[in-house]
C-alpha cells in the first residue's frame, strides 16, 4: 500500500487579498476533498496573517495528481496575483514509529 502524503502549504496573501484567498479556498473547499486520494484538505488561520493548508493524500501519486484537478487549476489561476510567489509547500511523510 502507498505511503501516505501530508503536505502544508503557506499562503502569503498580498495586502488587500486575504478575504479574497481566505473566501476562494473555503468555496472549493468541497470540491477539492472530492479529488481522488484527498483525506484532509484544511485551512488554518496563521497568527501571523499568513493562511496554512494542511493536506493529506493517500499517496504521493494522488497529491501530484491533483495540480491538475479544476478546482485546484482555478485556485492557482485566481490566487496567481494575490499571494507571494512562490507558495511554499512542505511534502511530508510520517517517521515510522521505533
């Protein structure tokens, strides 16, 4: 069986943008956790104003899969002038236990 994915993405959105950011992924909310492999796809409100999607998919083929998803092909498209580029992404996978 494949290893599990988690991945957390920092957001960074540009002054003026973070309602916007903070609106577009809670609307695609649904639709992204529909894409094949995706068992959690969470946003977190940073202290510090920055937004953290905290992902997990079954595999590492299902996270890379899913760039090419339309809900996730309409985020990039629309974030693309609204948050620093580019996003930092943190590709994890659980140390076993000893």
């Amino acid at each position: 069986m494949p290893e599990a994915c988690t991945v957390f993405v920092r957001l960074i959105p540009l002054p003026g943008h973070r309602e916007f950011t903070m609106s577009l992924i809670q609307e695609l909310l649904t639709d992204i956790r529909a894409i094949s492999g995706c068992e959690e796809y969470t946003l977190y409100d940073e202290v510090g104003g920055d937004l953290i999607l905290h992902e997990r998919w079954s595999s590492r083929h299902h996270w890379q899969a899913h760039f090419e998803a339309p809900p996730i092909l309409r985020l990039k498209a629309e974030l693309a002038d609204r948050v620093e580029l580019p996003v930092e992404r943190l590709e994890t996978y659980r140390v076993p236990r000893p």
